[in-house]
C-alpha cells in the first residue's frame, strides 16, 4: 500500500480554516515551551548534578532528544496535517481504541491540567510583586478553603478560552505578539544580568557540595530539561489550521526548538555569572534571585513580568492545541457530537474549548491536591509521546511510498533514539514514583469503560 490512511470524511473537510503562518506556527511552539521552567529548574538541577558543567551538559541532552523527537513529528506532521495531530497519528497507526485512550488522557487530565497549572503558578507568580500579595489571602465565607489567587486563576483560564472561542487567527496574532515581547523579555533579563558588575565568570566553577551527583542525578536533571522544553509537540494538534503545513510544520517545529534551545542556555549562564551554585541552589526561584541581586527589588519585580507574560503565552497555546483533540475524535465519531461543532462565526471548535476550560476551573478548585496528582501523570505523557513516535517506523514500513514532504534526518538512528529514551524516562518515571504512575495507568484505562459508552451511544458514527 502506498496510501495513507486518512481521518473521516469530516475531519477531511474541517470547517476549521487554515489561518496560521510560519511565524505563527514558530510562535505557538516557542511560546508554549517556554513557560516558567527555565526560571525555576535550574535551582532543581543544580541539586541533581552539583556542577554548573553537568547543568549545562543536561540541558544540551535534553534540547538535542527533543529535537529528534521534533524531527520524528515533522514528518507525521507533513504526510497528515489535520486537527488533533498525535490523535491522528495514532489512530491511523493502531487503532481507534489506541487514539481514543490518548483522547481521554488528555481530555480529563493533561490538558486541563496543564491549564490549571499554569494559570494558578501566572497568580503565584504575581505574588512576588507586593501589590498582588493579598491573592495569598482565603475568600471569605469559603470556609478557608479556597484562596483569592485559585479564582483569579480561573479568571486567566476562561479570558484565554474566550480569545480561542473568538477564533484561531486571534489567538495566533496574539501568540506571536506576545511570544516576541516574551523574548524580549528574557534577552533583556540577559543582559541585565551579564551587565552586572557583580557577576563573575568564576561561578561557572563553584559546585554544590551534598548534590545527588552520578548518573542518577544527571537522570534527575535531563528529566527537569525535558519538562522545560516540553510542548513542541503542541503545533502538530493545530496542524489542520496551519498554511502551507507541509512546510511551515518542519520550520515551526525544528527552528522554533533550536530558538528555545540557545534561549535557555544564554539564561542560565545569565543566571551562574550572577550566582554561585549554593546561591542557585537555595533559590526556589534563580532568575528572581539573580535580578533581585543586580537591581534589587526592581529586578525582582521585573522577572515576576517576565514570567508572568511566558506562563501567559505558554498558557494560550496549550489551550488552542488541547481543544483540538477531542474535536478531531468527535470528527471522527469516537466522542460526543458536541465536540465536532465549530463556531458558526468564529470558526473555532468553541464547545471543546469550553469543556476544557470548566475541566480546568474544577481542577482549580482543588488545586491544593490536585497539583500532586497532576505531576504523576508524567508517566502518561511519556508512554504517548513513546507510541507516537513509534509510529513512524509503523508507516514507513507499511507506506514506503506514500507522500512524504518532510524525511526525518538520520532515520531510523535518531527516531530510534528518541523513542529508547522516551522509554527510558517512561520507566524511570514510573519506578520513581511507582504510586502516581499506577494511578496514571489506571487513568489511562478507565478510558475503555468511556469507549464502550460512546459506542453504544452513537453506533453509527463509531
């Protein structure tokens, strides 16, 4: 066989228009990785591997195994540019019950987790500012329970899903005005930092005595890269909204994570000119405390903005690419019909995008013990991410000749290199934190009880 398969009749002929250029499409994936990892991790890894040597080694590896791993979805990305993207792939690969589990995963958890996550660390975030310490405070009349900052959360959550609703093209102008002022942003904390006469050179030499060290503590660090650097993979969902996708994915894709990449070097050099590895160390937070160092409360103030517009931009492109995955199944008959509907003005699949924001303001509710939770399902991440990129070798295998605009470079070596470490994470994930990866597992498969329910719902569309 030469042909692909192909979504349903109706994904095909989406009414979801393809409004988003290259530049937008680099946007999504830029501005969606870059979140608050790279000004919280380095205090994490600086624990793990004791050197600022082993840091940046960690740093390298973990740009470089997703940048194979971005390469591999350039290619599935290309050869089938629709909605829903890793849905796609899988379900052409191994099935619909496969491609319905990644669904429902990210559906009832990742996506309005990552939501939920991200609006409520914006507010923490804000906290640093004085103005703003009073979201700490409970709501009165809420028993305690439920604090100021959750619902101002909630607020972020619903003006993003509002901006989707309102259409794609919105969405993507403002993912590319504020992604650029969100480099801006971080090149000027740079700057400042390597202007500072109080930075030295000699901090790339310090280490941090009683760090994990080993091999175990490099595992430890290239995970916490692998956390910053994730969501590339978001674009590949908007796929069926993007011009051009033969081309402008690979770009968006590829050049979008090595802009990421230097990004995140040039800001925790930033970072060690200004600090010793005990001082990054006992930060929580190192650009804060760097810029608190240069210029005092002022620079504080500044890194809070900074990572508030990041977690804001990061915050638009997850919610834009997680609608799409349950509307492309919806397309396809394997979810509620609701699902598919698509903004008779708008253009935007506005019932999935609300369902995804009232999953997240639920979450948010229960915050408090539902972040613990959410982190455990790193283990479900991991395993798609693994089958997705297996995926490629299933099509080249059984459609070699099928069109393909975009050829992984060194396939099958760096496809294969991807997928062993992915799987490695997988199990170090899951021996790691054993408890949060069964409760993963089992999240993932009371998806089964879900499928037999919409197929006996609709069984004519399924």
């Amino acid at each position: 066989m030469s042909t692909l398969p192909t979504p349903s009749a109706s994904n095909l002929k989406s009414s979801l228009p393809r409004v988003l250029g290259t530049s937008q499409a680099t946007a999504i994936v830029v501005g969606t990785i870059i979140g608050s990892g790279i000004f919280l991790v380095p205090c994490e890894m600086m624990h793990d591997t004791g050197s600022a040597g082993l840091v940046y080694l960690a740093w390298m590896a973990g740009g470089l195994l997703s940048l194979f791993g971005a390469m591999t979805y350039s290619e599935l990305g290309a050869m089938m540019p629709y909605a829903g993207g890793e849905y796609v792939y899988l379900r052409a690969a191994y099935g619909d019950t496969t491609a319905f589990l990644y669904m429902w995963t990210w559906f009832v958890v990742a996506k309005p987790g990552s939501i939920a996550a991200m609006t409520f660390g914006l507010i923490r975030t804000l906290e640093a500012v004085p103005r703003f310490a009073w979201l700490t405070s409970p709501v009165a009349g809420l028993g305690g329970q439920v604090e100021w900052a959750q619902l101002a959360a909630i607020v972020v959550a619903w003006l993003i899903t509002g901006l989707n609703v309102l259409g794609m093209k919105k969405a993507g102008i403002f993912q590319l005005v504020f992604t650029v002022l969100k480099v801006v942003l971080i090149l000027l904390v740079v700057g400042l930092c390597f202007s500072s006469a109080t930075g030295s050179f000699s901090n790339f030499a310090t280490v941090l005595p009683g760090a994990t060290g080993g091999v175990r503590g490099f595992m430890l660090a290239l995970i916490a890269t692998l956390w910053a650097y994730d969501g590339w993979s978001d674009v590949n969902s908007v796929a069926g909204e993007v011009r051009n996708p033969q081309r402008s994915l690979p770009i968006a894709l590829i050049g979008g994570l090595l802009a990421v990449g230097l990004l995140y070097m040039a800001t925790n050099a930033a970072i060690q000119y200004v600090l010793t590895a005990t001082q990054i160390g006992a930060s929580p937070q190192p650009a804060l405390a760097a810029l608190t160092v240069v210029a005092g409360p002022m620079g504080a103030g500044f890194v809070a903005l900074a990572m508030a517009v990041s977690i804001f931009v990061a915050t638009n492109g997850t919610t834009m690419s997680g609608a799409r995955v349950p509307y492309a199944a919806a397309q396809d008959g394997l979810f509620f019909p609701a699902f598919a509907r698509v903004h008779p003005r708008f253009h935007s699949p506005a019932i999935a995008l609300v369902a995804q924001a009232v999953m997240a303001s639920i979450l948010l509710l229960f915050l408090k013990r539902f972040e613990q939770f959410f982190d455990l399902t790193v283990f479900a991440e991991w395993l798609f991410y693994a089958l997705t990129a297996s995926t490629i070798f299933v099509f080249r295998r059984k459609y070699p000749q099928a069109d393909r605009p975009f050829r992984v470079w060194g396939y099958p070596v760096l496809p294969a290199i991807f997928l062993i470490c992915a799987a490695a994470v997988l199990v170090f994930s899951y021996l790691g934190n054993l408890r949060g990866s069964l409760l993963g597992t089992g999240l993932i498969l009371a998806g089964l009880p879900a499928l037999l329910l919409i197929r006996w719902l609709y069984p004519r569309r399924s």
